[in-house]
C-alpha cells in the first residue's frame, strides 16, 4: 500500500512513525508496531526493517533512504523512540537512543563494481569474514575539565582523533587549555572492524580476491566470525589512505559502516531450482546410466582416470553421517588423497573440483602452515595491532578444500588437516 502525504508527513521522521504504525503484513497484523512492543519484553534497543515493506508502504521514502542513507537511518532510529514513547514510556526514557536497521535490498553490490558513484549510498555486499579486529571502545562524546577553573566541557567526537575543545567556556576564564580529559564521565560506544572478501565460487578465473573493511558498531558487534558468508547494508563510505611515513595522498579507499549484517547459513549454498530444472533432474534420475553420465561429466577434457573420477563424484555428492546407539559418530563426508606422477594432470582436477562445487576454495601446500590453512594472527597496518584472519579450511567450511602439493607440507603442520577432517564440516580432496 502507499501512502497520501500531507503537509505533516513530509518529515522523513514524521513518515516512519507513520509507517510503524499502519504498516500491516499480508494477514493484516500491525507487523512492526507488535515488534517495538516486544522491544521492550525482549531487552532489544534495534528494530530490523525489511527494505520490501518500506518499499511498498512508501516508495519515496525508500528511494530517499538509498540516496541519503545518515540522514533517514537517524529520522527512522528517532521514530522508534516516538512509537516506544507510546507503547512504553518507561522503556523509551531508560533507552533513549534506538537503531533502525534495514535488510533486503533489492539487489547486491559487487565488491569488485564498487566505484566512486557509490560513495555516500545504502548499499548491500556479500561475502566471506576474512578478518575481525577485538572490540574496541569509541569514544563520541569526551569530556575535558579546564585545569585553570575545573570547568567540564562535554565535546562531540569523531572517529579520525580526539578533539580538544578550542577555548574554556567560563566567562571568567576563557583560557585555551591545558584541559584534561575525563575517560569516567565520558561516553563510549563499542566498535569492531572486519574484513569482508568476495565468494570463491564468484572470483573471476586468475583475479585475486578483493575484499572491503566494514565498522561495526554496539549491538552488531561480535554477532560474526571469521570465515562466516556475511550478508551486509550500510553507507559506503571514504577513508583518507596513509603512506608508510604518514603521507597522506590524495586518494581515498572505501570502507562500509554497517547498518544491518546477518550470517548465511554453515551449510552449502541452497541453489535455487525451477520446475524445468526440477523435470530434467526427474527425468535423469530414470536413465540407468546416470552413475556413469556423473563421471564422464567430470574434467571430461582430462581422458582417462575413471576410478578417480568416481571417487570425485563421490565426493561432491557427500555421504550420510550416522550416530550409532553408543554415542559414535561417524562422519559422512568423503575425502580423497590423490597420489601420482608429476604433469598426471592432479592439479587440474583439484582446480576442476573446487570450479564447479558450490563452496569450493583451491590452495597449494607448497609454504602452507597450520595457521595458514585454519587461521592466522596477522598484524593490522593501519594500527598496528594483531588481528585474526580465516584461513582456507575455514573458508571451505560446509564445501570443498582441495590442497595441492600436500606432499610438500611439514609432517606437524598437516596435523590442521587432520583436526578440520575430525571437526566433520569440510570435505578434503
């Protein structure tokens, strides 16, 4: 349904009170009015909107929130505040600052088309959690104290340093410092930075995958992982780069600060099936030789080798875990240690196998570690601090690992192997 504006409903504000209160789903329940009731039950201080309901409800206000994204996400946080006045008063002054997050936009970014026409605008990417920094504390608003008369002066912050009030306010001092600041009366907020890299399965073929920050801030915090399929909104936005000797050029990296994220389910990608698809699967199924068609369907231009095909095949499919009465489990994925000649063409079917499975990363064990292959402390070169980055077994959770040249890995280092393989969420090939 779409609105009739009047003159009081033009305020982006105005608008979304308005929108949480008449929007009704398709059985007629007041959708979002019941879920800022339950706010309230539940403790929570941010309400998740679905971009669809706002789009139908009022397609301006939608378009005006991808366009100008800091100014409607701040309108729709402080409406909430104006229901939650209504529906719980002593919740609404306990709280007093709420967040609207939106999900659901109509289509995903590429990380890989991000380009300078998208700074400024609500966007949506997708993508693996290479790297997560610790929480952090930001400060918003510091409180400094005039060491001549002990004024305090409250001082808005930003994120690129700390800022000094200029002068102390006290008509009877007037001074320009020295002010000291007061960490227990100020205000902090906490902050986390992440790493987010595109999909194995969409980089191009020879293209090293590229990856963006994004800034997490209070609830969102620690709600991903390293080596979580993350999907994303937020404000692409501008960060000034630095050089090795702290000169800074003219050019700008793009970071996300995040509005709403959520992590994609651990299992394989659900791919999404028509009835055409859904017939043609049918009506192989009824062929007699369609074990044999898998095979030959595999690395069909490499002749030959067909037990290792099948065992391939076996692989892809994946096999059943069991638990038996005893409380054993036994595992259900397949792995496969491939051994031959050099030029037999293995690393050709390993790049074939991690091509065409739905998660699928390839990696050489030629100068592969432990940390390297699970996960690694690396060193931050923007602060300097150290961070923790997935690595290829943990970026094929849930789908294929295929290493290559596993012969030429430290004996103590495949022990990696041998713990991703125990933990049943990764076929080896």
């Amino acid at each position: 349904m779409t609105i009739e504006l009047t003159p009081e409903l033009t305020d982006p504000r105005e608008r979304f009170v308005n929108f949480y209160k008449m929007f009704q789903d398709s059985e007629g329940r007041y959708k979002y009015r019941d879920l800022i009731g339950r706010m309230a039950i539940e403790g929570k201080r941010s309400l998740v909107i679905d971009f669809d309901d706002l789009l139908g409800f009022d397609p301006d206000l939608a378009l005006m929130l991808e366009k100008e994204p800091s100014k409607v996400i701040e309108a729709a946080s402080r409406a909430i505040g104006d229901v939650m006045r209504v529906e719980n008063m002593e919740y609404a002054r306990r709280v007093q600052k709420f967040h609207a997050r939106f999900r659901n936009l109509p289509e995903v970014l590429p990380l890989r088309a991000i380009r300078s026409e998208h700074i400024g605008k609500f966007v949506m990417l997708e993508g693996i959690v290479i790297r997560a920094t610790n929480v952090k504390q930001l400060l918003v608003e510091a409180v400094f104290q005039c060491q001549r008369c002990e004024e305090k002066i409250p001082v808005p912050q930003h994120e690129t340093g700390i800022t000094p009030p200029l002068q102390c306010p006290n008509p009877s001092c007037q001074r320009k410092g020295p002010f000291k600041l007061l960490p227990e009366e100020s205000t902090f907020l906490d902050w986390q930075r992440i790493t987010i890299q595109e999909k194995p399965e969409e980089l191009p073929p020879g293209q090293v995958p590229r990856s963006i920050d994004a800034v997490l801030k209070e609830d969102l915090v620690d709600t991903v992982r390293p080596g979580d399929r993350v999907l994303v909104t937020g404000i692409l936005k501008p960060q000034q780069e630095v050089t090795a000797r702290s000169f800074k050029p003219a050019t700008f990296s793009p970071y996300l600060e995040v509005n709403h994220i959520e992590a994609a389910s651990k299992a394989a990608e659900e791919i999404e099936i028509t009835p055409e698809d859904e017939e043609k699967i049918l009506e192989l199924a009824k062929d007699p030789l369609i074990h044999q068609r898998i095979i030959s369907s595999i690395a069909p231009s490499i002749h030959g080798y067909e037990e290792i095909k099948e065992a391939i095949a076996y692989l892809l499919f994946g096999g059943v875990p069991k638990v038996m009465p005893d409380g054993v489990r036994i595992r259900g994925d397949i792995h496969v240690l491939l051994i031959g000649d050099p030029g037999t063409a293995k690393s050709q079917l390993l790049k074939y196998v991690a091509r065409i499975a739905p998660r699928g990363v390839y990696t050489s064990g030629r100068g592969s570690t432990a940390a390297g292959l699970t996960a690694a402390v690396l060193r931050d070169k923007a602060t300097g601090e150290y961070v923790l980055e997935a690595g290829a077994l943990v970026l094929a959770d849930g789908g294929v690992a295929c290493i290559d040249e596993i012969d030429k890995m430290r004996p103590e280092d495949r022990v990696a192997i041998h713990e991703a393989m125990e933990q049943q969420t990764v076929s080896i090939a």
